[in-house]
C-alpha cells in the first residue's frame, strides 16, 4: 500500500509541473546553467552557443537556433554607410562603385545611383565565356545545360530541355549519350549519372542457385537428385555427384574447401583473397585502400591496425587520430566583407576582420601567427597579425600592383613566401611575405588557375586549374619539374588542400557536385562525397584529423564531413554572404622544417630570399643558388667564382703515395710467390731468413704509411662541414629526404640564379 500511494503522488505531482516543464523560460534557464560560460562581452545564444556581440541583430543566423536575431529593432546605419534595401549597412563609399556589397545588390541599383558613375569598369568575359547577368564568366558550354553555374542562374533562363533520341540516353543535366554507354562501369555523363543505379543482381549467383550450362537456372535441390532438370543434363554428372573433392588433399585449397552437390569450391578466411587459380589465399593489403586508416596504417596477416604520428593519439571510441594537445582547432573563413572564425565544435563564433571591400583567399602563417588575405575587388594582397587583424591600423599590403584577380594564395611557413594564382592573367606568382621580392613562376598552359596549396617541408605546390582543360597540377616551389595529377573527371576543380600528414590532396568540383581525394603522386584517386546538395557549388576545403570542412555558395554554408568515409555530413555555419576560403587553424597544421638549402654566396654578402629547388633525378650536376631579385636596382647581386682544386697541373700527394703502395704490393707479392717456387730448394735455415725479410719489408712499409699520414695531418688546411651536403662534390648525384615509397623523391632545397627582376 505504501509503494502504491507513493507512485499516484509521484504521478499527480509530474502532470502539475509538466506544463512548467515545457514553457521557454524554464528551457532557457537549464541551457544557460548546463552550457559553458561564455567570454566577457560574448553573446549567449538560447542553446549556449557563444557569438560575437556584432553579429547580434546583424541579419544573419549565426546561433544555430536564430536567438541572435529574435526580437531585433530595425537596425540603423551611422552617417558614414549606407543602407541596403534588405536594412544591412556597408560603407558609404562602396555605393555605386561598380561593385554589388548589398546581399541583394541595392547599393548599384539605379535609383540609388543617380548621378554618379560606378567607377569599376564592366568585366568582358572571353569569346569562349559566357558572361552571368552578374558579370562572372562561365564555361560557354555550361549554357543552358541543367546546372545552375551563375550564382545568379542566369545560365538556365530561356532554356529549352533537349529530348534525346529512343536510343539515347539523357543524364539528369539533360545531356545525351548513347544509350550503350549507360551502366558500362565508365562516366560518360559529366554528373555521372549514367552510372548511378547500374548494379544489377545476377539472379543465378549464390549458394542456393545452380546455372546450367545450357543456361537455366535451378535450384541447387534439384542438382544430383536423378532427375534431368537441366536441357543438357549438366545438373546430373556421374562422376562428380555424391563425390567429395575434398577428401582428397583437401581439393588442393591452401585454406579451406567446401564440396558442393557439383564439384567444389575453395574460400578464404577473413582478411584474406582467392587468386586467379581458385585454390589459394593471399593475404588482403588493406593498406593499399586509402583512407583506411586516418593516418598510419600498418598491415598485419589477415589484418591491419592503425597508428597515429607523434602529437596524435588513437581515440578508442572512433579510432581515429586526435591531437594530443595545442590550440582548439578554429576555422578561419572568408565572406565578402568579413574574415570569421569559428571553433570546430561551434562553441565560438566571431568577427576577426571587419568591413573588408570583397575579401576571397586566405591562409594563414601559423608558427608566426600572421594572416594573409587578398581583395578581388581592390586588386591587393594584405596581411596582418592575427591579434591585432581587427584593427586596420594594423594591416600591411603585400602586393598592390601587377595583379589583377588573385583567386588562391598560400602561405610558405617556412622559407618566408607567398604563392598567389592570378586567373586574369593567367599566372602563378611567389613575393616574400613582406613583398619586397616577388618572381612569377609559371605563365604558359595556364588557362583559368584559382586555388593553391604548397607544402614547403618537402618542396612542392599544387594547383586547380577550371579552363577548358580543367586540371590539377603540381611542380617544385620554383616551378620547376611541372606535371599534371590529375585531368579525367573533372570539371570545374575550385578549392585544394593538402593533408600533410598523409600526404594526400583533396579538392571539390562545382559542376560535377564532389568531394575527391589522390596522393600527391597522382594515385590511388578516391571519391569521398557526390551530393548535388551539399555540394551544390563548393568554393573551398580544409582537413584536420579525421574531417574535412568545406564553404558552399549555392548554400551560404560552412559544412563538414568525416573525411574517411564521407558520412556525417553536418552544416556548421548558415546564412552566410559568399562564403569562399577556409582554413583551420591549429599548431600541428604546420609542421616545423628546417631549411637546408645548399648556399654558395659568400657570408660577408646579405642572404637572399630563396626558391628551393625540387630534386631531377636524371641530371647529376648540383645547381646553383636561386634568389628572389629585389626591388632596387641599385643592388647587384654577385656570384663567388667556385673554388677550383689546389695544385691544378700537379699529382696530388695522396695519389703519389698510392702509386708507391701498389709498387711495394706488387714487389712483396713477386718475391712472396718466387719464395714458394722454390720452397723445395730451400734449407732451413735459408727459410728462416727468408721469413724474417718478409716481417722487416712489413714493418718499413707501415712505418713509410705513418709518416706519411703524420707529414699530411701538419701541412693539410682542413675545413670541417656540418652539413653532409656540403661535402658532396658537384658531380656527384644527390639523394636528400629520399622517401621509402618507390617513385617518389622528395626535392632538395637548392637554389637557382633568378635573372629576370620583377618589382612589387
């Protein structure tokens, strides 16, 4: 009874408080109690996600949950902005200036702009371009092609869908092609839809189905029970029914043999693969799949395990690689007027740099915590301590001339340089990061170049290129030993990066809607994620750990995903105004390298700025040292003559003395070989002598030997080279930082002569 009236007051008590339960008010007290403690000044939002205070009442739902922007007055602009139609404010100056800052571009309508000229002038897209209402430029082929490729979609108005013939296929893009072409294991339709859906299932395939060589289909009941259900009778051999294979040598299986009603087959046990005879297992490299393991995989008989590199640990639960220690890892992201950055798991989100005019590459120097960002609009790269990145005061410009769309740009932490891709010009340029020097690498066979990683500990770069040859490249950071990784399945190649601890590269295509990766070789090739969604127009991605992160125009997004297995997709940022690049920061992103580059300059002449060199293994002559030319032409750099051997025209000392070895070897062994000739003749005592001549002739050519060494040791100058490298001559080959995988040579850092001078 007493158990009884405690659970009715338990329940009476429940349905009185559950209406209190649900109000808001209680829900917002428990958040706030249960979520962490934001910074002083940040904004909590109703879900215990931290915000900036600017982004509150900013148009924009930067809390997960829009509390930000719940109960928000119209906002109102100081005198020195302008209002947009949609009540968002930009400066005053960027009205009428050419360029649409508006989200829905009011700054440049007509009416706003009466009397005023815009001062930028029109973009002219090539013959070969489509021009967007907006003014972006297009593949012409891309026209009226199903895909939205204008971030206006003006390339899909007044279009009329084809209608393929009977024996064609359409592809959901409304391309057509053969209808032979469908579901025959290669993508013939750019959205690769003529491959999807294809698997068909054999129905005579399985333990329990038995095809007839006649060619129908039985049940393996009916197979040895004397009853023709094959045409042929091939379900009743004579010899082979009710005769187990396997008693005999176990069917000749190296592992395990299984008799059927039919003959016999052989399986392998977990781990392991039947090779082409049928009979024998071989263990399974699951290693050679990438993305087996999130960093070191390790192959084991019938198995594998991973391993993580040092500053990574395995975590138990996903038994990925996590850092062990360091900063929170941040991403950092552009969008048009602004640089954000925000915690991977969401709990921070602020504004780092405000009112930029269109801000669209980034990178960042982690070690000395410098960022870079270049301006599409102003036509400028500019860098900043990150500390300090809020205030203007404190941004540098970089490059301010001769550039003209800088689209990618990345950051060499460890030689001091910054590489930038310029798709007007069609350039990949490299200036020091104060850029005082600058060179441009590359000029021919670039058509559209945008996005741009490097990896300066083993001396390479890697670049997009979405022209009519759309393509991935690669070549030393001098530009040097250029070839292409990738130029089949892909389309509209936008953002790249590299994972440096596996030493793979990944990168998105806008038109073709994925998310693919290859090592930096070119091989092994893996497509992680196709979501015409998701991935409806990707600008950029980073990788860190187990993830991959990425911006979407189309969405005004920052999403992430497991990078291993292209699950769990997840939307981190919204409502974003052109987001493009991204990067995430923390300090096991950037390994620390040492340089060790082969300097002939003397060391009374100031150091300059170098370009290392990657390693060609067909050439054996070491180069000489590369240098950015400076801005002044004043300064004349000069090269030291190299230094030529002593005693030209003369034998060297030490080949004297191995002339006269040789001379003594031969003599000892004459007289040596004549004394055995007549070892017959000889008596006693004449043999006794004949020893104790051999001991003495000994003895003098081991003294000759130290004196020798003792007279070179006191009138030799000797100089001692920390450095190995330096002790190779210029003719030998040179084999620096060889990896262990066949075919890959990691580039030694070596300079070469830069004639041409370009100023900054």
């Amino acid at each position: 009874n007493v158990t009884t009236e405690l659970t009715r007051k338990t329940a009476v008590s429940f349905i009185i408080i559950s209406p209190f339960l649900q109000h808001p008010l209680f829900s917002l007290c428990c958040l706030t109690t249960a979520s962490k403690q934001c910074r002083a000044g940040e904004f909590r939002c109703t879900n215990g996600q931290c915000v900036s205070p600017t982004y509150v009442c900013d148009g924009d739902n930067d809390c997960s949950d829009g509390s930000d922007e719940a109960s928000c007055p119209k906002p109102t602009c100081s005198a020195r902005s302008f209002q947009c139609n949609n009540s968002a404010c930009v400066l005053a100056q960027w009205r009428c200036d050419g360029d649409k800052d508006c989200a829905d571009g009011s700054d440049e309508w007509p009416q706003n702009c009466v009397g005023r000229q815009p001062e930028k002038t029109a973009v002219h897209c090539s013959v070969h371009d489509f021009q967007c209402e907006d003014g972006e430029c297009i593949h012409s082929s891309w026209r009226c092609d199903g895909g939205i490729d204008c971030q206006d979609r003006s390339d899909e108005v007044n279009c009329s869908r084809p209608t393929c013939r009977p024996d064609e296929f359409q592809c959901n893009d409304g391309a057509c092609i053969h209808g032979s072409r469908q579901c025959d294991k290669e993508p013939d339709c750019r959205d690769l839809s003529d491959e999807i859906g294809c698997h068909i299932v054999n129905v005579c395939e399985g333990p329990t189905k038995f095809k007839c060589r006649s060619g129908e289909c039985i049940s393996m009941e009916k197979v040895c029970d004397k009853q023709r259900d094959c045409m042929d009778w091939s379900d009743e051999p004579v010899k082979e029914c009710n005769n187990n294979e396997c008693l005999t040598e176990n069917g000749g299986c190296s592992h395990s043999c299984n008799d059927l009603q039919v003959g016999y087959n052989c399986s392998c046990p977990a781990g392991y693969s039947l090779q082409l005879d049928k009979k024998t297992c071989k263990d399974i490299d699951e290693c050679a799949e990438p993305d087996t393991c999130s960093q070191i995989c390790i192959n084991l008989p019938g198995s594998y395990k991973c391993d993580c590199e040092k500053g990574y640990k395995i975590n138990p639960v996903s038994k990925t690689c996590k850092a062990e220690s360091g900063t929170v890892p941040t991403l950092y992201f552009t969008i048009r007027h602004e640089v954000r950055t925000m915690t991977v798991d969401r709990n921070e989100y602020v504004r780092l740099i405000p009112q930029l005019k269109n801000v669209v590459a980034l990178d960042i120097d982690m070690p000395n915590k410098m960022i870079f960002w270049s301006d599409q609009s102003l036509k400028k790269i500019y860098s900043s301590k990150i500390d300090v990145a809020g205030n203007s005061s404190y941004h540098t410009v970089v490059i301010d001339s001769g550039i003209e769309a800088p689209e990618g740009i990345a950051v060499d932490w460890i030689h001091g340089n910054i590489y930038w891709t310029d798709s007007v010009l069609k350039t990949i340029s490299v200036a020091t990061t104060d850029g005082s020097k600058r060179k441009t690498l590359i000029t021919n066979n670039l058509d559209k170049p945008r996005a741009i990683t490097v990896d300066p500990v083993n001396n390479f770069m890697y670049w997009t290129d979405w022209g009519e040859e759309a393509k991935i490249e690669k070549s030393g950071l001098n530009g040097a030993d250029r070839v292409a990784l990738v130029t089949d399945n892909i389309v509209w190649p936008n953002g790249i990066t590299l994972d440096m601890v596996n030493q793979r590269l990944y990168w998105v295509d806008a038109k073709m809607h994925t998310l693919s990766s290859i090592d930096v070789n070119g091989g092994t090739r893996h497509s992680l994620i196709f979501s015409e969604e998701k991935l409806s127009h990707p600008l950029s991605l980073t990788v860190f750990e187990e993830k991959v992160f990425w911006t979407d125009m189309t969405n005004s997004a920052v999403f992430s995903a497991n990078r291993l297995t292209g699950k769990n997709i997840t939307q981190l940022a919204t409502d974003l105004v052109q987001p493009e690049d991204i990067v995430v920061y923390h300090n096991l992103k950037q390994p620390i390298g040492t340089e060790t580059s082969l300097d002939l300059e003397t060391p009374t002449k100031p150091a300059p700025s170098r370009l290392p060199v990657p390693t060609t293994t067909t050439t054996t002559t070491t180069r000489a040292t590369e240098k950015l030319t400076t801005t002044s032409s004043s300064q004349q750099s000069t090269e030291e003559p190299a230094a030529t051997a002593q005693g030209t025209g003369r034998v060297p000392h030490f080949q004297l003395f191995m002339a006269l070895c040789r001379i003594l070897t031969y003599t000892c062994n004459l007289f040596i070989l004549q004394s055995f000739s007549l070892l017959s003749l000889i008596s006693p005592s004449d043999l006794q002598l004949l020893f104790c001549s051999a001991v003495v002739m000994s003895l003098l050519i081991f003294g000759a030997v130290l004196l020798w060494r003792n007279w070179r040791l006191k009138n030799t100058n000797t100089i001692h080279f920390d450095n190995p490298v330096y002790q190779k001559t210029t003719e030998d080959e040179l084999h620096i930082c060889r990896n262990s995988s066949e075919g890959y040579v990691y580039p030694q850092r070596q300079m070469l002569s830069m004639e041409d001078v370009e100023v900054a």
